[in-house]
C-alpha cells in the first residue's frame, strides 16, 4: 500500500490540532483504511495510526514508520502504544544547542 497525503481534507484536524497542542507540524494520510496522523514538535515526533474496522497490523507500522521518519519498531527510543484499532508512536527529539550558550561559553574562557 501506499501512503497518500490528504491533509486538505482534514483541514479542522489540522488546525485543532495546530491551536491546542505543541505540533508545529500536521500531516494526515491515508494508508488504504488505515488513517495516518503525523504530527512534529519542538521535542517530539508523534505519529498515530487508526482504523475503526480492524487492529493495525505490524506491517503497516514497520511501512509507515520507514515512509515518514525512517525508523524500524524496535528503535529503542521509540515509544510505542497500542490500543484496539490504535497504535500511537512517540519518539523523542533532542532539543539542539543554543549557538548563543555556545558563544557565551568561548568568550568567557578568554
């Protein structure tokens, strides 16, 4: 299967999502049935899949996983939740170094 953007169409999402939460970033795709919210923040990337007929399969994990963020499952840093018809992934992002901090640091060692 393939992963089709349809973000458009889920434009109340997309700002609901956008307003009230920390995402800076909202994608949503279609993976056959299965409906594919992405989701990217200052500290982290969140990615949900859900389908109101069936249990996500691990496949359609592994693929979307590797499509959206090149990562397998079993990364450790991935945290992985799974519900009836839900499967919820989080992986943290490192916060990068301020160059300000960097700069503070070099001059004071003078």
């Amino acid at each position: 299967m393939k992963l089709v953007n349809v973000t458009n169409s889920y434009a109340t999402l997309v700002s609901k999502q956008l307003e009230n939460t920390d995402a800076r970033f909202v994608s949503v795709y279609s993976y056959g049935k299965t409906l594919v919210v992405h989701s990217t923040a200052d500290t982290h990337i969140d990615i949900i899949l859900i389908n109101k007929s069936r249990d996500i399969k691990e496949f359609e994990v592994a693929e979307v996983l590797q499509e959206l963020i090149q990562r397998q499952p079993n990364d450790p840093e991935l945290q992985v939740l799974r519900t009836p018809g839900v499967v919820e992934m989080t992986l943290p992002v490192p916060l990068p170094k301020k160059e300000t901090e960097d700069k503070d640091i070099e001059t004071t060692k003078d």
